[in-house]
C-alpha cells in the first residue's frame, strides 16, 4: 500500500519550491500587463502600464518578457489554489506506511513477528544466487531473506510502497552472470536493477569486483537513473534517502 500523506507531502514541498523560483523568476521582467489590440482581423502587441498603453508588437524581447509574465501569474495561482487544497488532505489524510499502522496497534500486537502482518504474494520463479545461503540471515518486514541490514532497510521500504521485487536474481550482462540484489519490473515490462555496494570503501576485492560490474552494466545498456540504481553505505544510513529514490526514481515507472 502506497503511502499517499507522504506524497501529498512531497506534492506541496514542490509546490511550495516552484512558488519560490516564480517570486524571484517574476521580479526580473518588465512593468505592466501584455494586452492584444485587433485591426484589419490582425492582434496586436500592447503594453498596459498603469492607465498608458504602448504598441510593442516590435520590441520581441519585451513582448516575451510580458507573456512569461503572464504565465507565471496563471501558474502561480494554480499552485496557490493547489496548495489550499493540500492543507486540506494532509489535515485529513493519515499515515498508512507499515510502521505508522503497527504504531496504532496495541502492544501485545507489535510484539509478533512482523511477517505475520503481510500478505503472501505469489513467489516469482527464476534463477537465484545459489552461493553462500548462510549468509541470508537478515529479514524484511516482508519475509525476503537478505544478506545485510542495509539490503534489509531498502527492501523493507520498497514492500511499504508495495512495490515487488526479486532478490538476488541471475541476469546476463554480456558474457557475465551477475545476481542483482534487486530487481523490479516496471508497469510498461521493463526493469529497474538496484544494487547496493555496501563494501565498496573497505574490501578492495569487493570494489574491483564492484567497478568491473559497473562497467558491464554501462556497456550493455544499463545507465544510472535510467533503468539502474546504485547505491552506497551513506546513502542508506537515512530512510529518508531511500524512500525519495523510491518516490523520484522508482515509483513514477512502477505505477
């Protein structure tokens, strides 16, 4: 279930940054209101200033300056009127993310394993990392084991958006197999591959095995922000940081 406060959330904060570069963008353009005069079925460019009115249907850059103008003006007061109706949701709206529900809950509930709470989804078939199963000794919220708290903590959002996922699936790139630590299929049938390289600063094998994997996937079409996401110790050290890759990145496609 997606949170929907947490994007209304997202909405405003947007809003609110655009209303911000409109009030600077608009005290840079020239006085006075673009107005049209008609003669002989053509329109003309007029300037409004105060009760005076000019031709200026030459002055092409002054012309631009006063419809950009007016633009904004149609923009800002869509935001602003979008912004009313925000504060009104988020007044009503309540939190629905994993935690915030089993917040509301009495105490004995949260006490039970957290995988009693989630719905058992179809298990996808594919080829999975067969090495080392003795390290999957940490668990989702959603019951996928994985093999450490950073892989935990991305896969316990992406469940909080519902988004699905495969772990550690095999995927050719080029001449090599490499098991991605998550996979997610796109509503359009495209994927989104999301490695975490949680050693990358203190194993030097890791980070050579890491960076030629990086470069596989750059040479076999798989770009970051594009259809790839990586991702290092400091960028999970905050749930903030992973829930806006998910919300910027992930779920415009997913949806």
């Amino acid at each position: 279930m997606q949170n929907i406060k947490r994007f209304v959330e997202h909405a405003k904060m947007d809003h609110e940054e655009r209303l911000q570069d409109i009030r600077i963008q608009m005290k840079s353009l020239p006085p006075g209101d673009l107005i049209f005069a008609r003669k002989n079925q053509k329109y003309y460019c007029v300037q409004k200033l105060n009760d005076q009115r000019f031709g200026i249907t030459r002055d092409q850059q002054l012309v631009q300056g006063l419809a950009l103008k007016r633009y904004l003006q149609e923009e800002r007061d869509a935001l602003q009127d979008n912004l009313k109706i925000l504060d009104k949701v988020l007044k009503d709206c309540q939190n629905t993310s994993f935690d915030d529900i089993m917040q509301s809950l009495p105490p004995g509930f949260r006490q039970l394993p957290r995988e009693y709470y989630r719905f058992k989804k179809k298990k996808k078939k594919y080829c999975k990392n067969p090495y080392y199963p003795e390290h999957l000794i940490y668990k989702t919220n959603g019951g996928e084991l994985v093999r450490s708290k950073s892989e935990q903590s991305i896969g316990n959002a992406l469940e909080d958006y519902g988004i699905e996922y495969t772990y550690d699936e095999g995927i050719i790139v080029g001449t090599r197999c490499y098991y991605a630590d998550f996979v997610i299929t796109c509503r359009d049938g495209t994927q989104i591959i999301w490695e975490h390289f949680g050693l990358i600063d203190s194993d030097k094998d890791y980070r050579e095995h890491a960076l030629q994997r990086m470069k596989d996937y750059r040479e076999h079409g798989c770009y970051q922000w594009k259809n790839l996401i990586y991702t290092f110790e400091e960028d999970v050290r905050s749930l903030e940081i992973i829930r806006q890759i998910i919300e910027e990145f992930v779920l415009p496609r997913y949806w």
